[in-house]
C-alpha cells in the first residue's frame, strides 16, 4: 500500500520543490513526475531530482553513492546529498565493507531491492528523523549506486514506490548531460589493467601474462590487485564475473 502524506506536510514540500500540486496515481502523475525530473536531469543537476522523488516517495533527507569509489580516500564516491555530513563519514567503511564482502550473485540480486537498516546510536540525526534508513541499489551503465534514504519517524515507505524512484534515479542520472558530473566519468581501469582483466578471463596465470605482456609478475600482480579494488570485487572469480556482467572483456 502506497504510503501518504498529510496534506500539510505535502503542502510543505511543494512549496520545498515547486510541485504546484501533490503527485496523485495514475498514469498521468507518473508522466508529470517523470516530466518534473527531465529539467534538472538534463542540467545535471541530480540533487534537485532526487529531492523531487524524495517528496514521491515520503523521504526525508537523500544520498546517492557510487559503490565503485567507497573505497578511494576522501568522499568522491558522493554523487548527491543532502544527508549531515558526519552521517555520511560513519556510512563511509560501511559501505565499503558490505560492498566488498557481498558476492557478484548477491550484488546482482539486490537490484532494485530496498533494504533496511539502523543507524548507530550515538550518530546524530535531523530532529524528527527515524534511525532506520532504507537502501536502495541501482545500476546505470557499468555503474553500481546505492541511493540511501532517511524518513521520518513513524512513517513507513512504499516498497513499490521505493523501486519506481530507484527506476526514476537511474533514468535521471542517463539523463545527464553534465560531463564533469561523478555518474558520467568514464569507467577508471587503465589500458593496461583491461588487458590483465583479459587474459584472467582467458584462464592465465600472473607468470603467464608477464611473459605475455613482456613485464614482471608483481607488476602483474599489482595490475589486478588494483583491478579487485576498483570493481569491490575478492578474488579473480569475481573480477572475471563483474568484467563478464559490464562488458568489458
């Protein structure tokens, strides 16, 4: 069952985002909807879309991440937020660690599935805030993002709705026309680290491609390791199987 809002507190986000009047079901407030977010998404801005499907979906506070950047220093994997920023630093190693301990079946699986979770007890919150937060992954291209919602306190969120803004996220972000923005960056593994990735799917050994790209096997080595890393996968297995899944062998 689709989850409502008083008309007060619709009232208040329209007056937040500019809807000039509150999303109804149906066909034609899908199109609206769809039409609100075309603007923004085509201006890069993605903040303003996701606050848009925020007011959709009964949320209050977004964060878009890239799964593949959790692991570099500094918060470049932050596409859009609007979340505290020390929440988003506590997210940070936890993000990573359960990105890199699932395996490729379950990351695949978990498309599209929102998924819930508690915030630690001594994280500070916008006042009126639930704890609990809902996760939503998505793919755009060869990219994995988690869109991570906060929602007020006794307020339950559709899971229709929560995958149709997952769907809409996604639409949103290939939308995007902004080259410099963080969705649009080409895929970050070298040349020489795709070649690696090659020859591992083609069942060789790190002493193997060094003779057959005529360099050391720790260079090889490290040539993979860095590719693990980047694609948050664990073993060669898996980075043959992510490479296989994105196309890029």
């Amino acid at each position: 069952m689709d989850a409502e809002l008083t008309t007060e507190s619709q009232e208040g986000r329209t007056r937040a985002t500019g809807f000039e009047e509150p999303l109804q079901k149906g066909s034609s407030s899908k199109d609206a909807l769809i039409r609100k977010l075309a603007t923004p998404a085509l201006s890069g801005n993605m903040g303003q879309c996701l606050r848009v499907l925020c007011d959709y979906v009964g949320a209050s506070h977004h964060l878009l991440a890239r799964y593949d950047l959790v692991q570099e220093e500094g918060l470049d994997f932050v596409v859009a937020a609007d979340w505290p920023f020390d929440l988003v630093r506590r997210l940070e190693s936890e993000l990573a660690t359960s990105y890199s301990q699932s395996t490729e079946l379950e990351k695949c699986l978990s498309v599209l599935q929102p998924k819930y979770a508690i915030l630690p007890d001594d994280a500070h919150v916008p006042l009126g805030t639930s704890r609990q937060y809902c996760t939503v992954t998505i793919n755009v291209g060869r990219t994995r993002l988690a869109l991570m919602l906060l929602f007020p306190q006794d307020y339950v969120l559709s899971p229709e709705r929560l995958r149709e803004v997952g769907l809409l996220s996604g639409y949103a972000l290939s939308l995007s026309v902004n080259k410099g923005h963080k969705s649009d960056r080409d895929f970050d593994l070298t040349d020489r680290e795709l070649e690696c990735l090659f020859w591992i799917a083609e069942g060789k050994t790190s002493d193997e491609i060094a003779t057959i790209l005529g360099i050391s096997r720790n260079t090889i080595n490290n040539y993979i390791t860095s590719v693990m890393r980047k694609t948050a996968t664990k073993t060669r297995s898996e980075a043959i199987a992510y490479a296989v899944r994105n196309n890029l062998v």
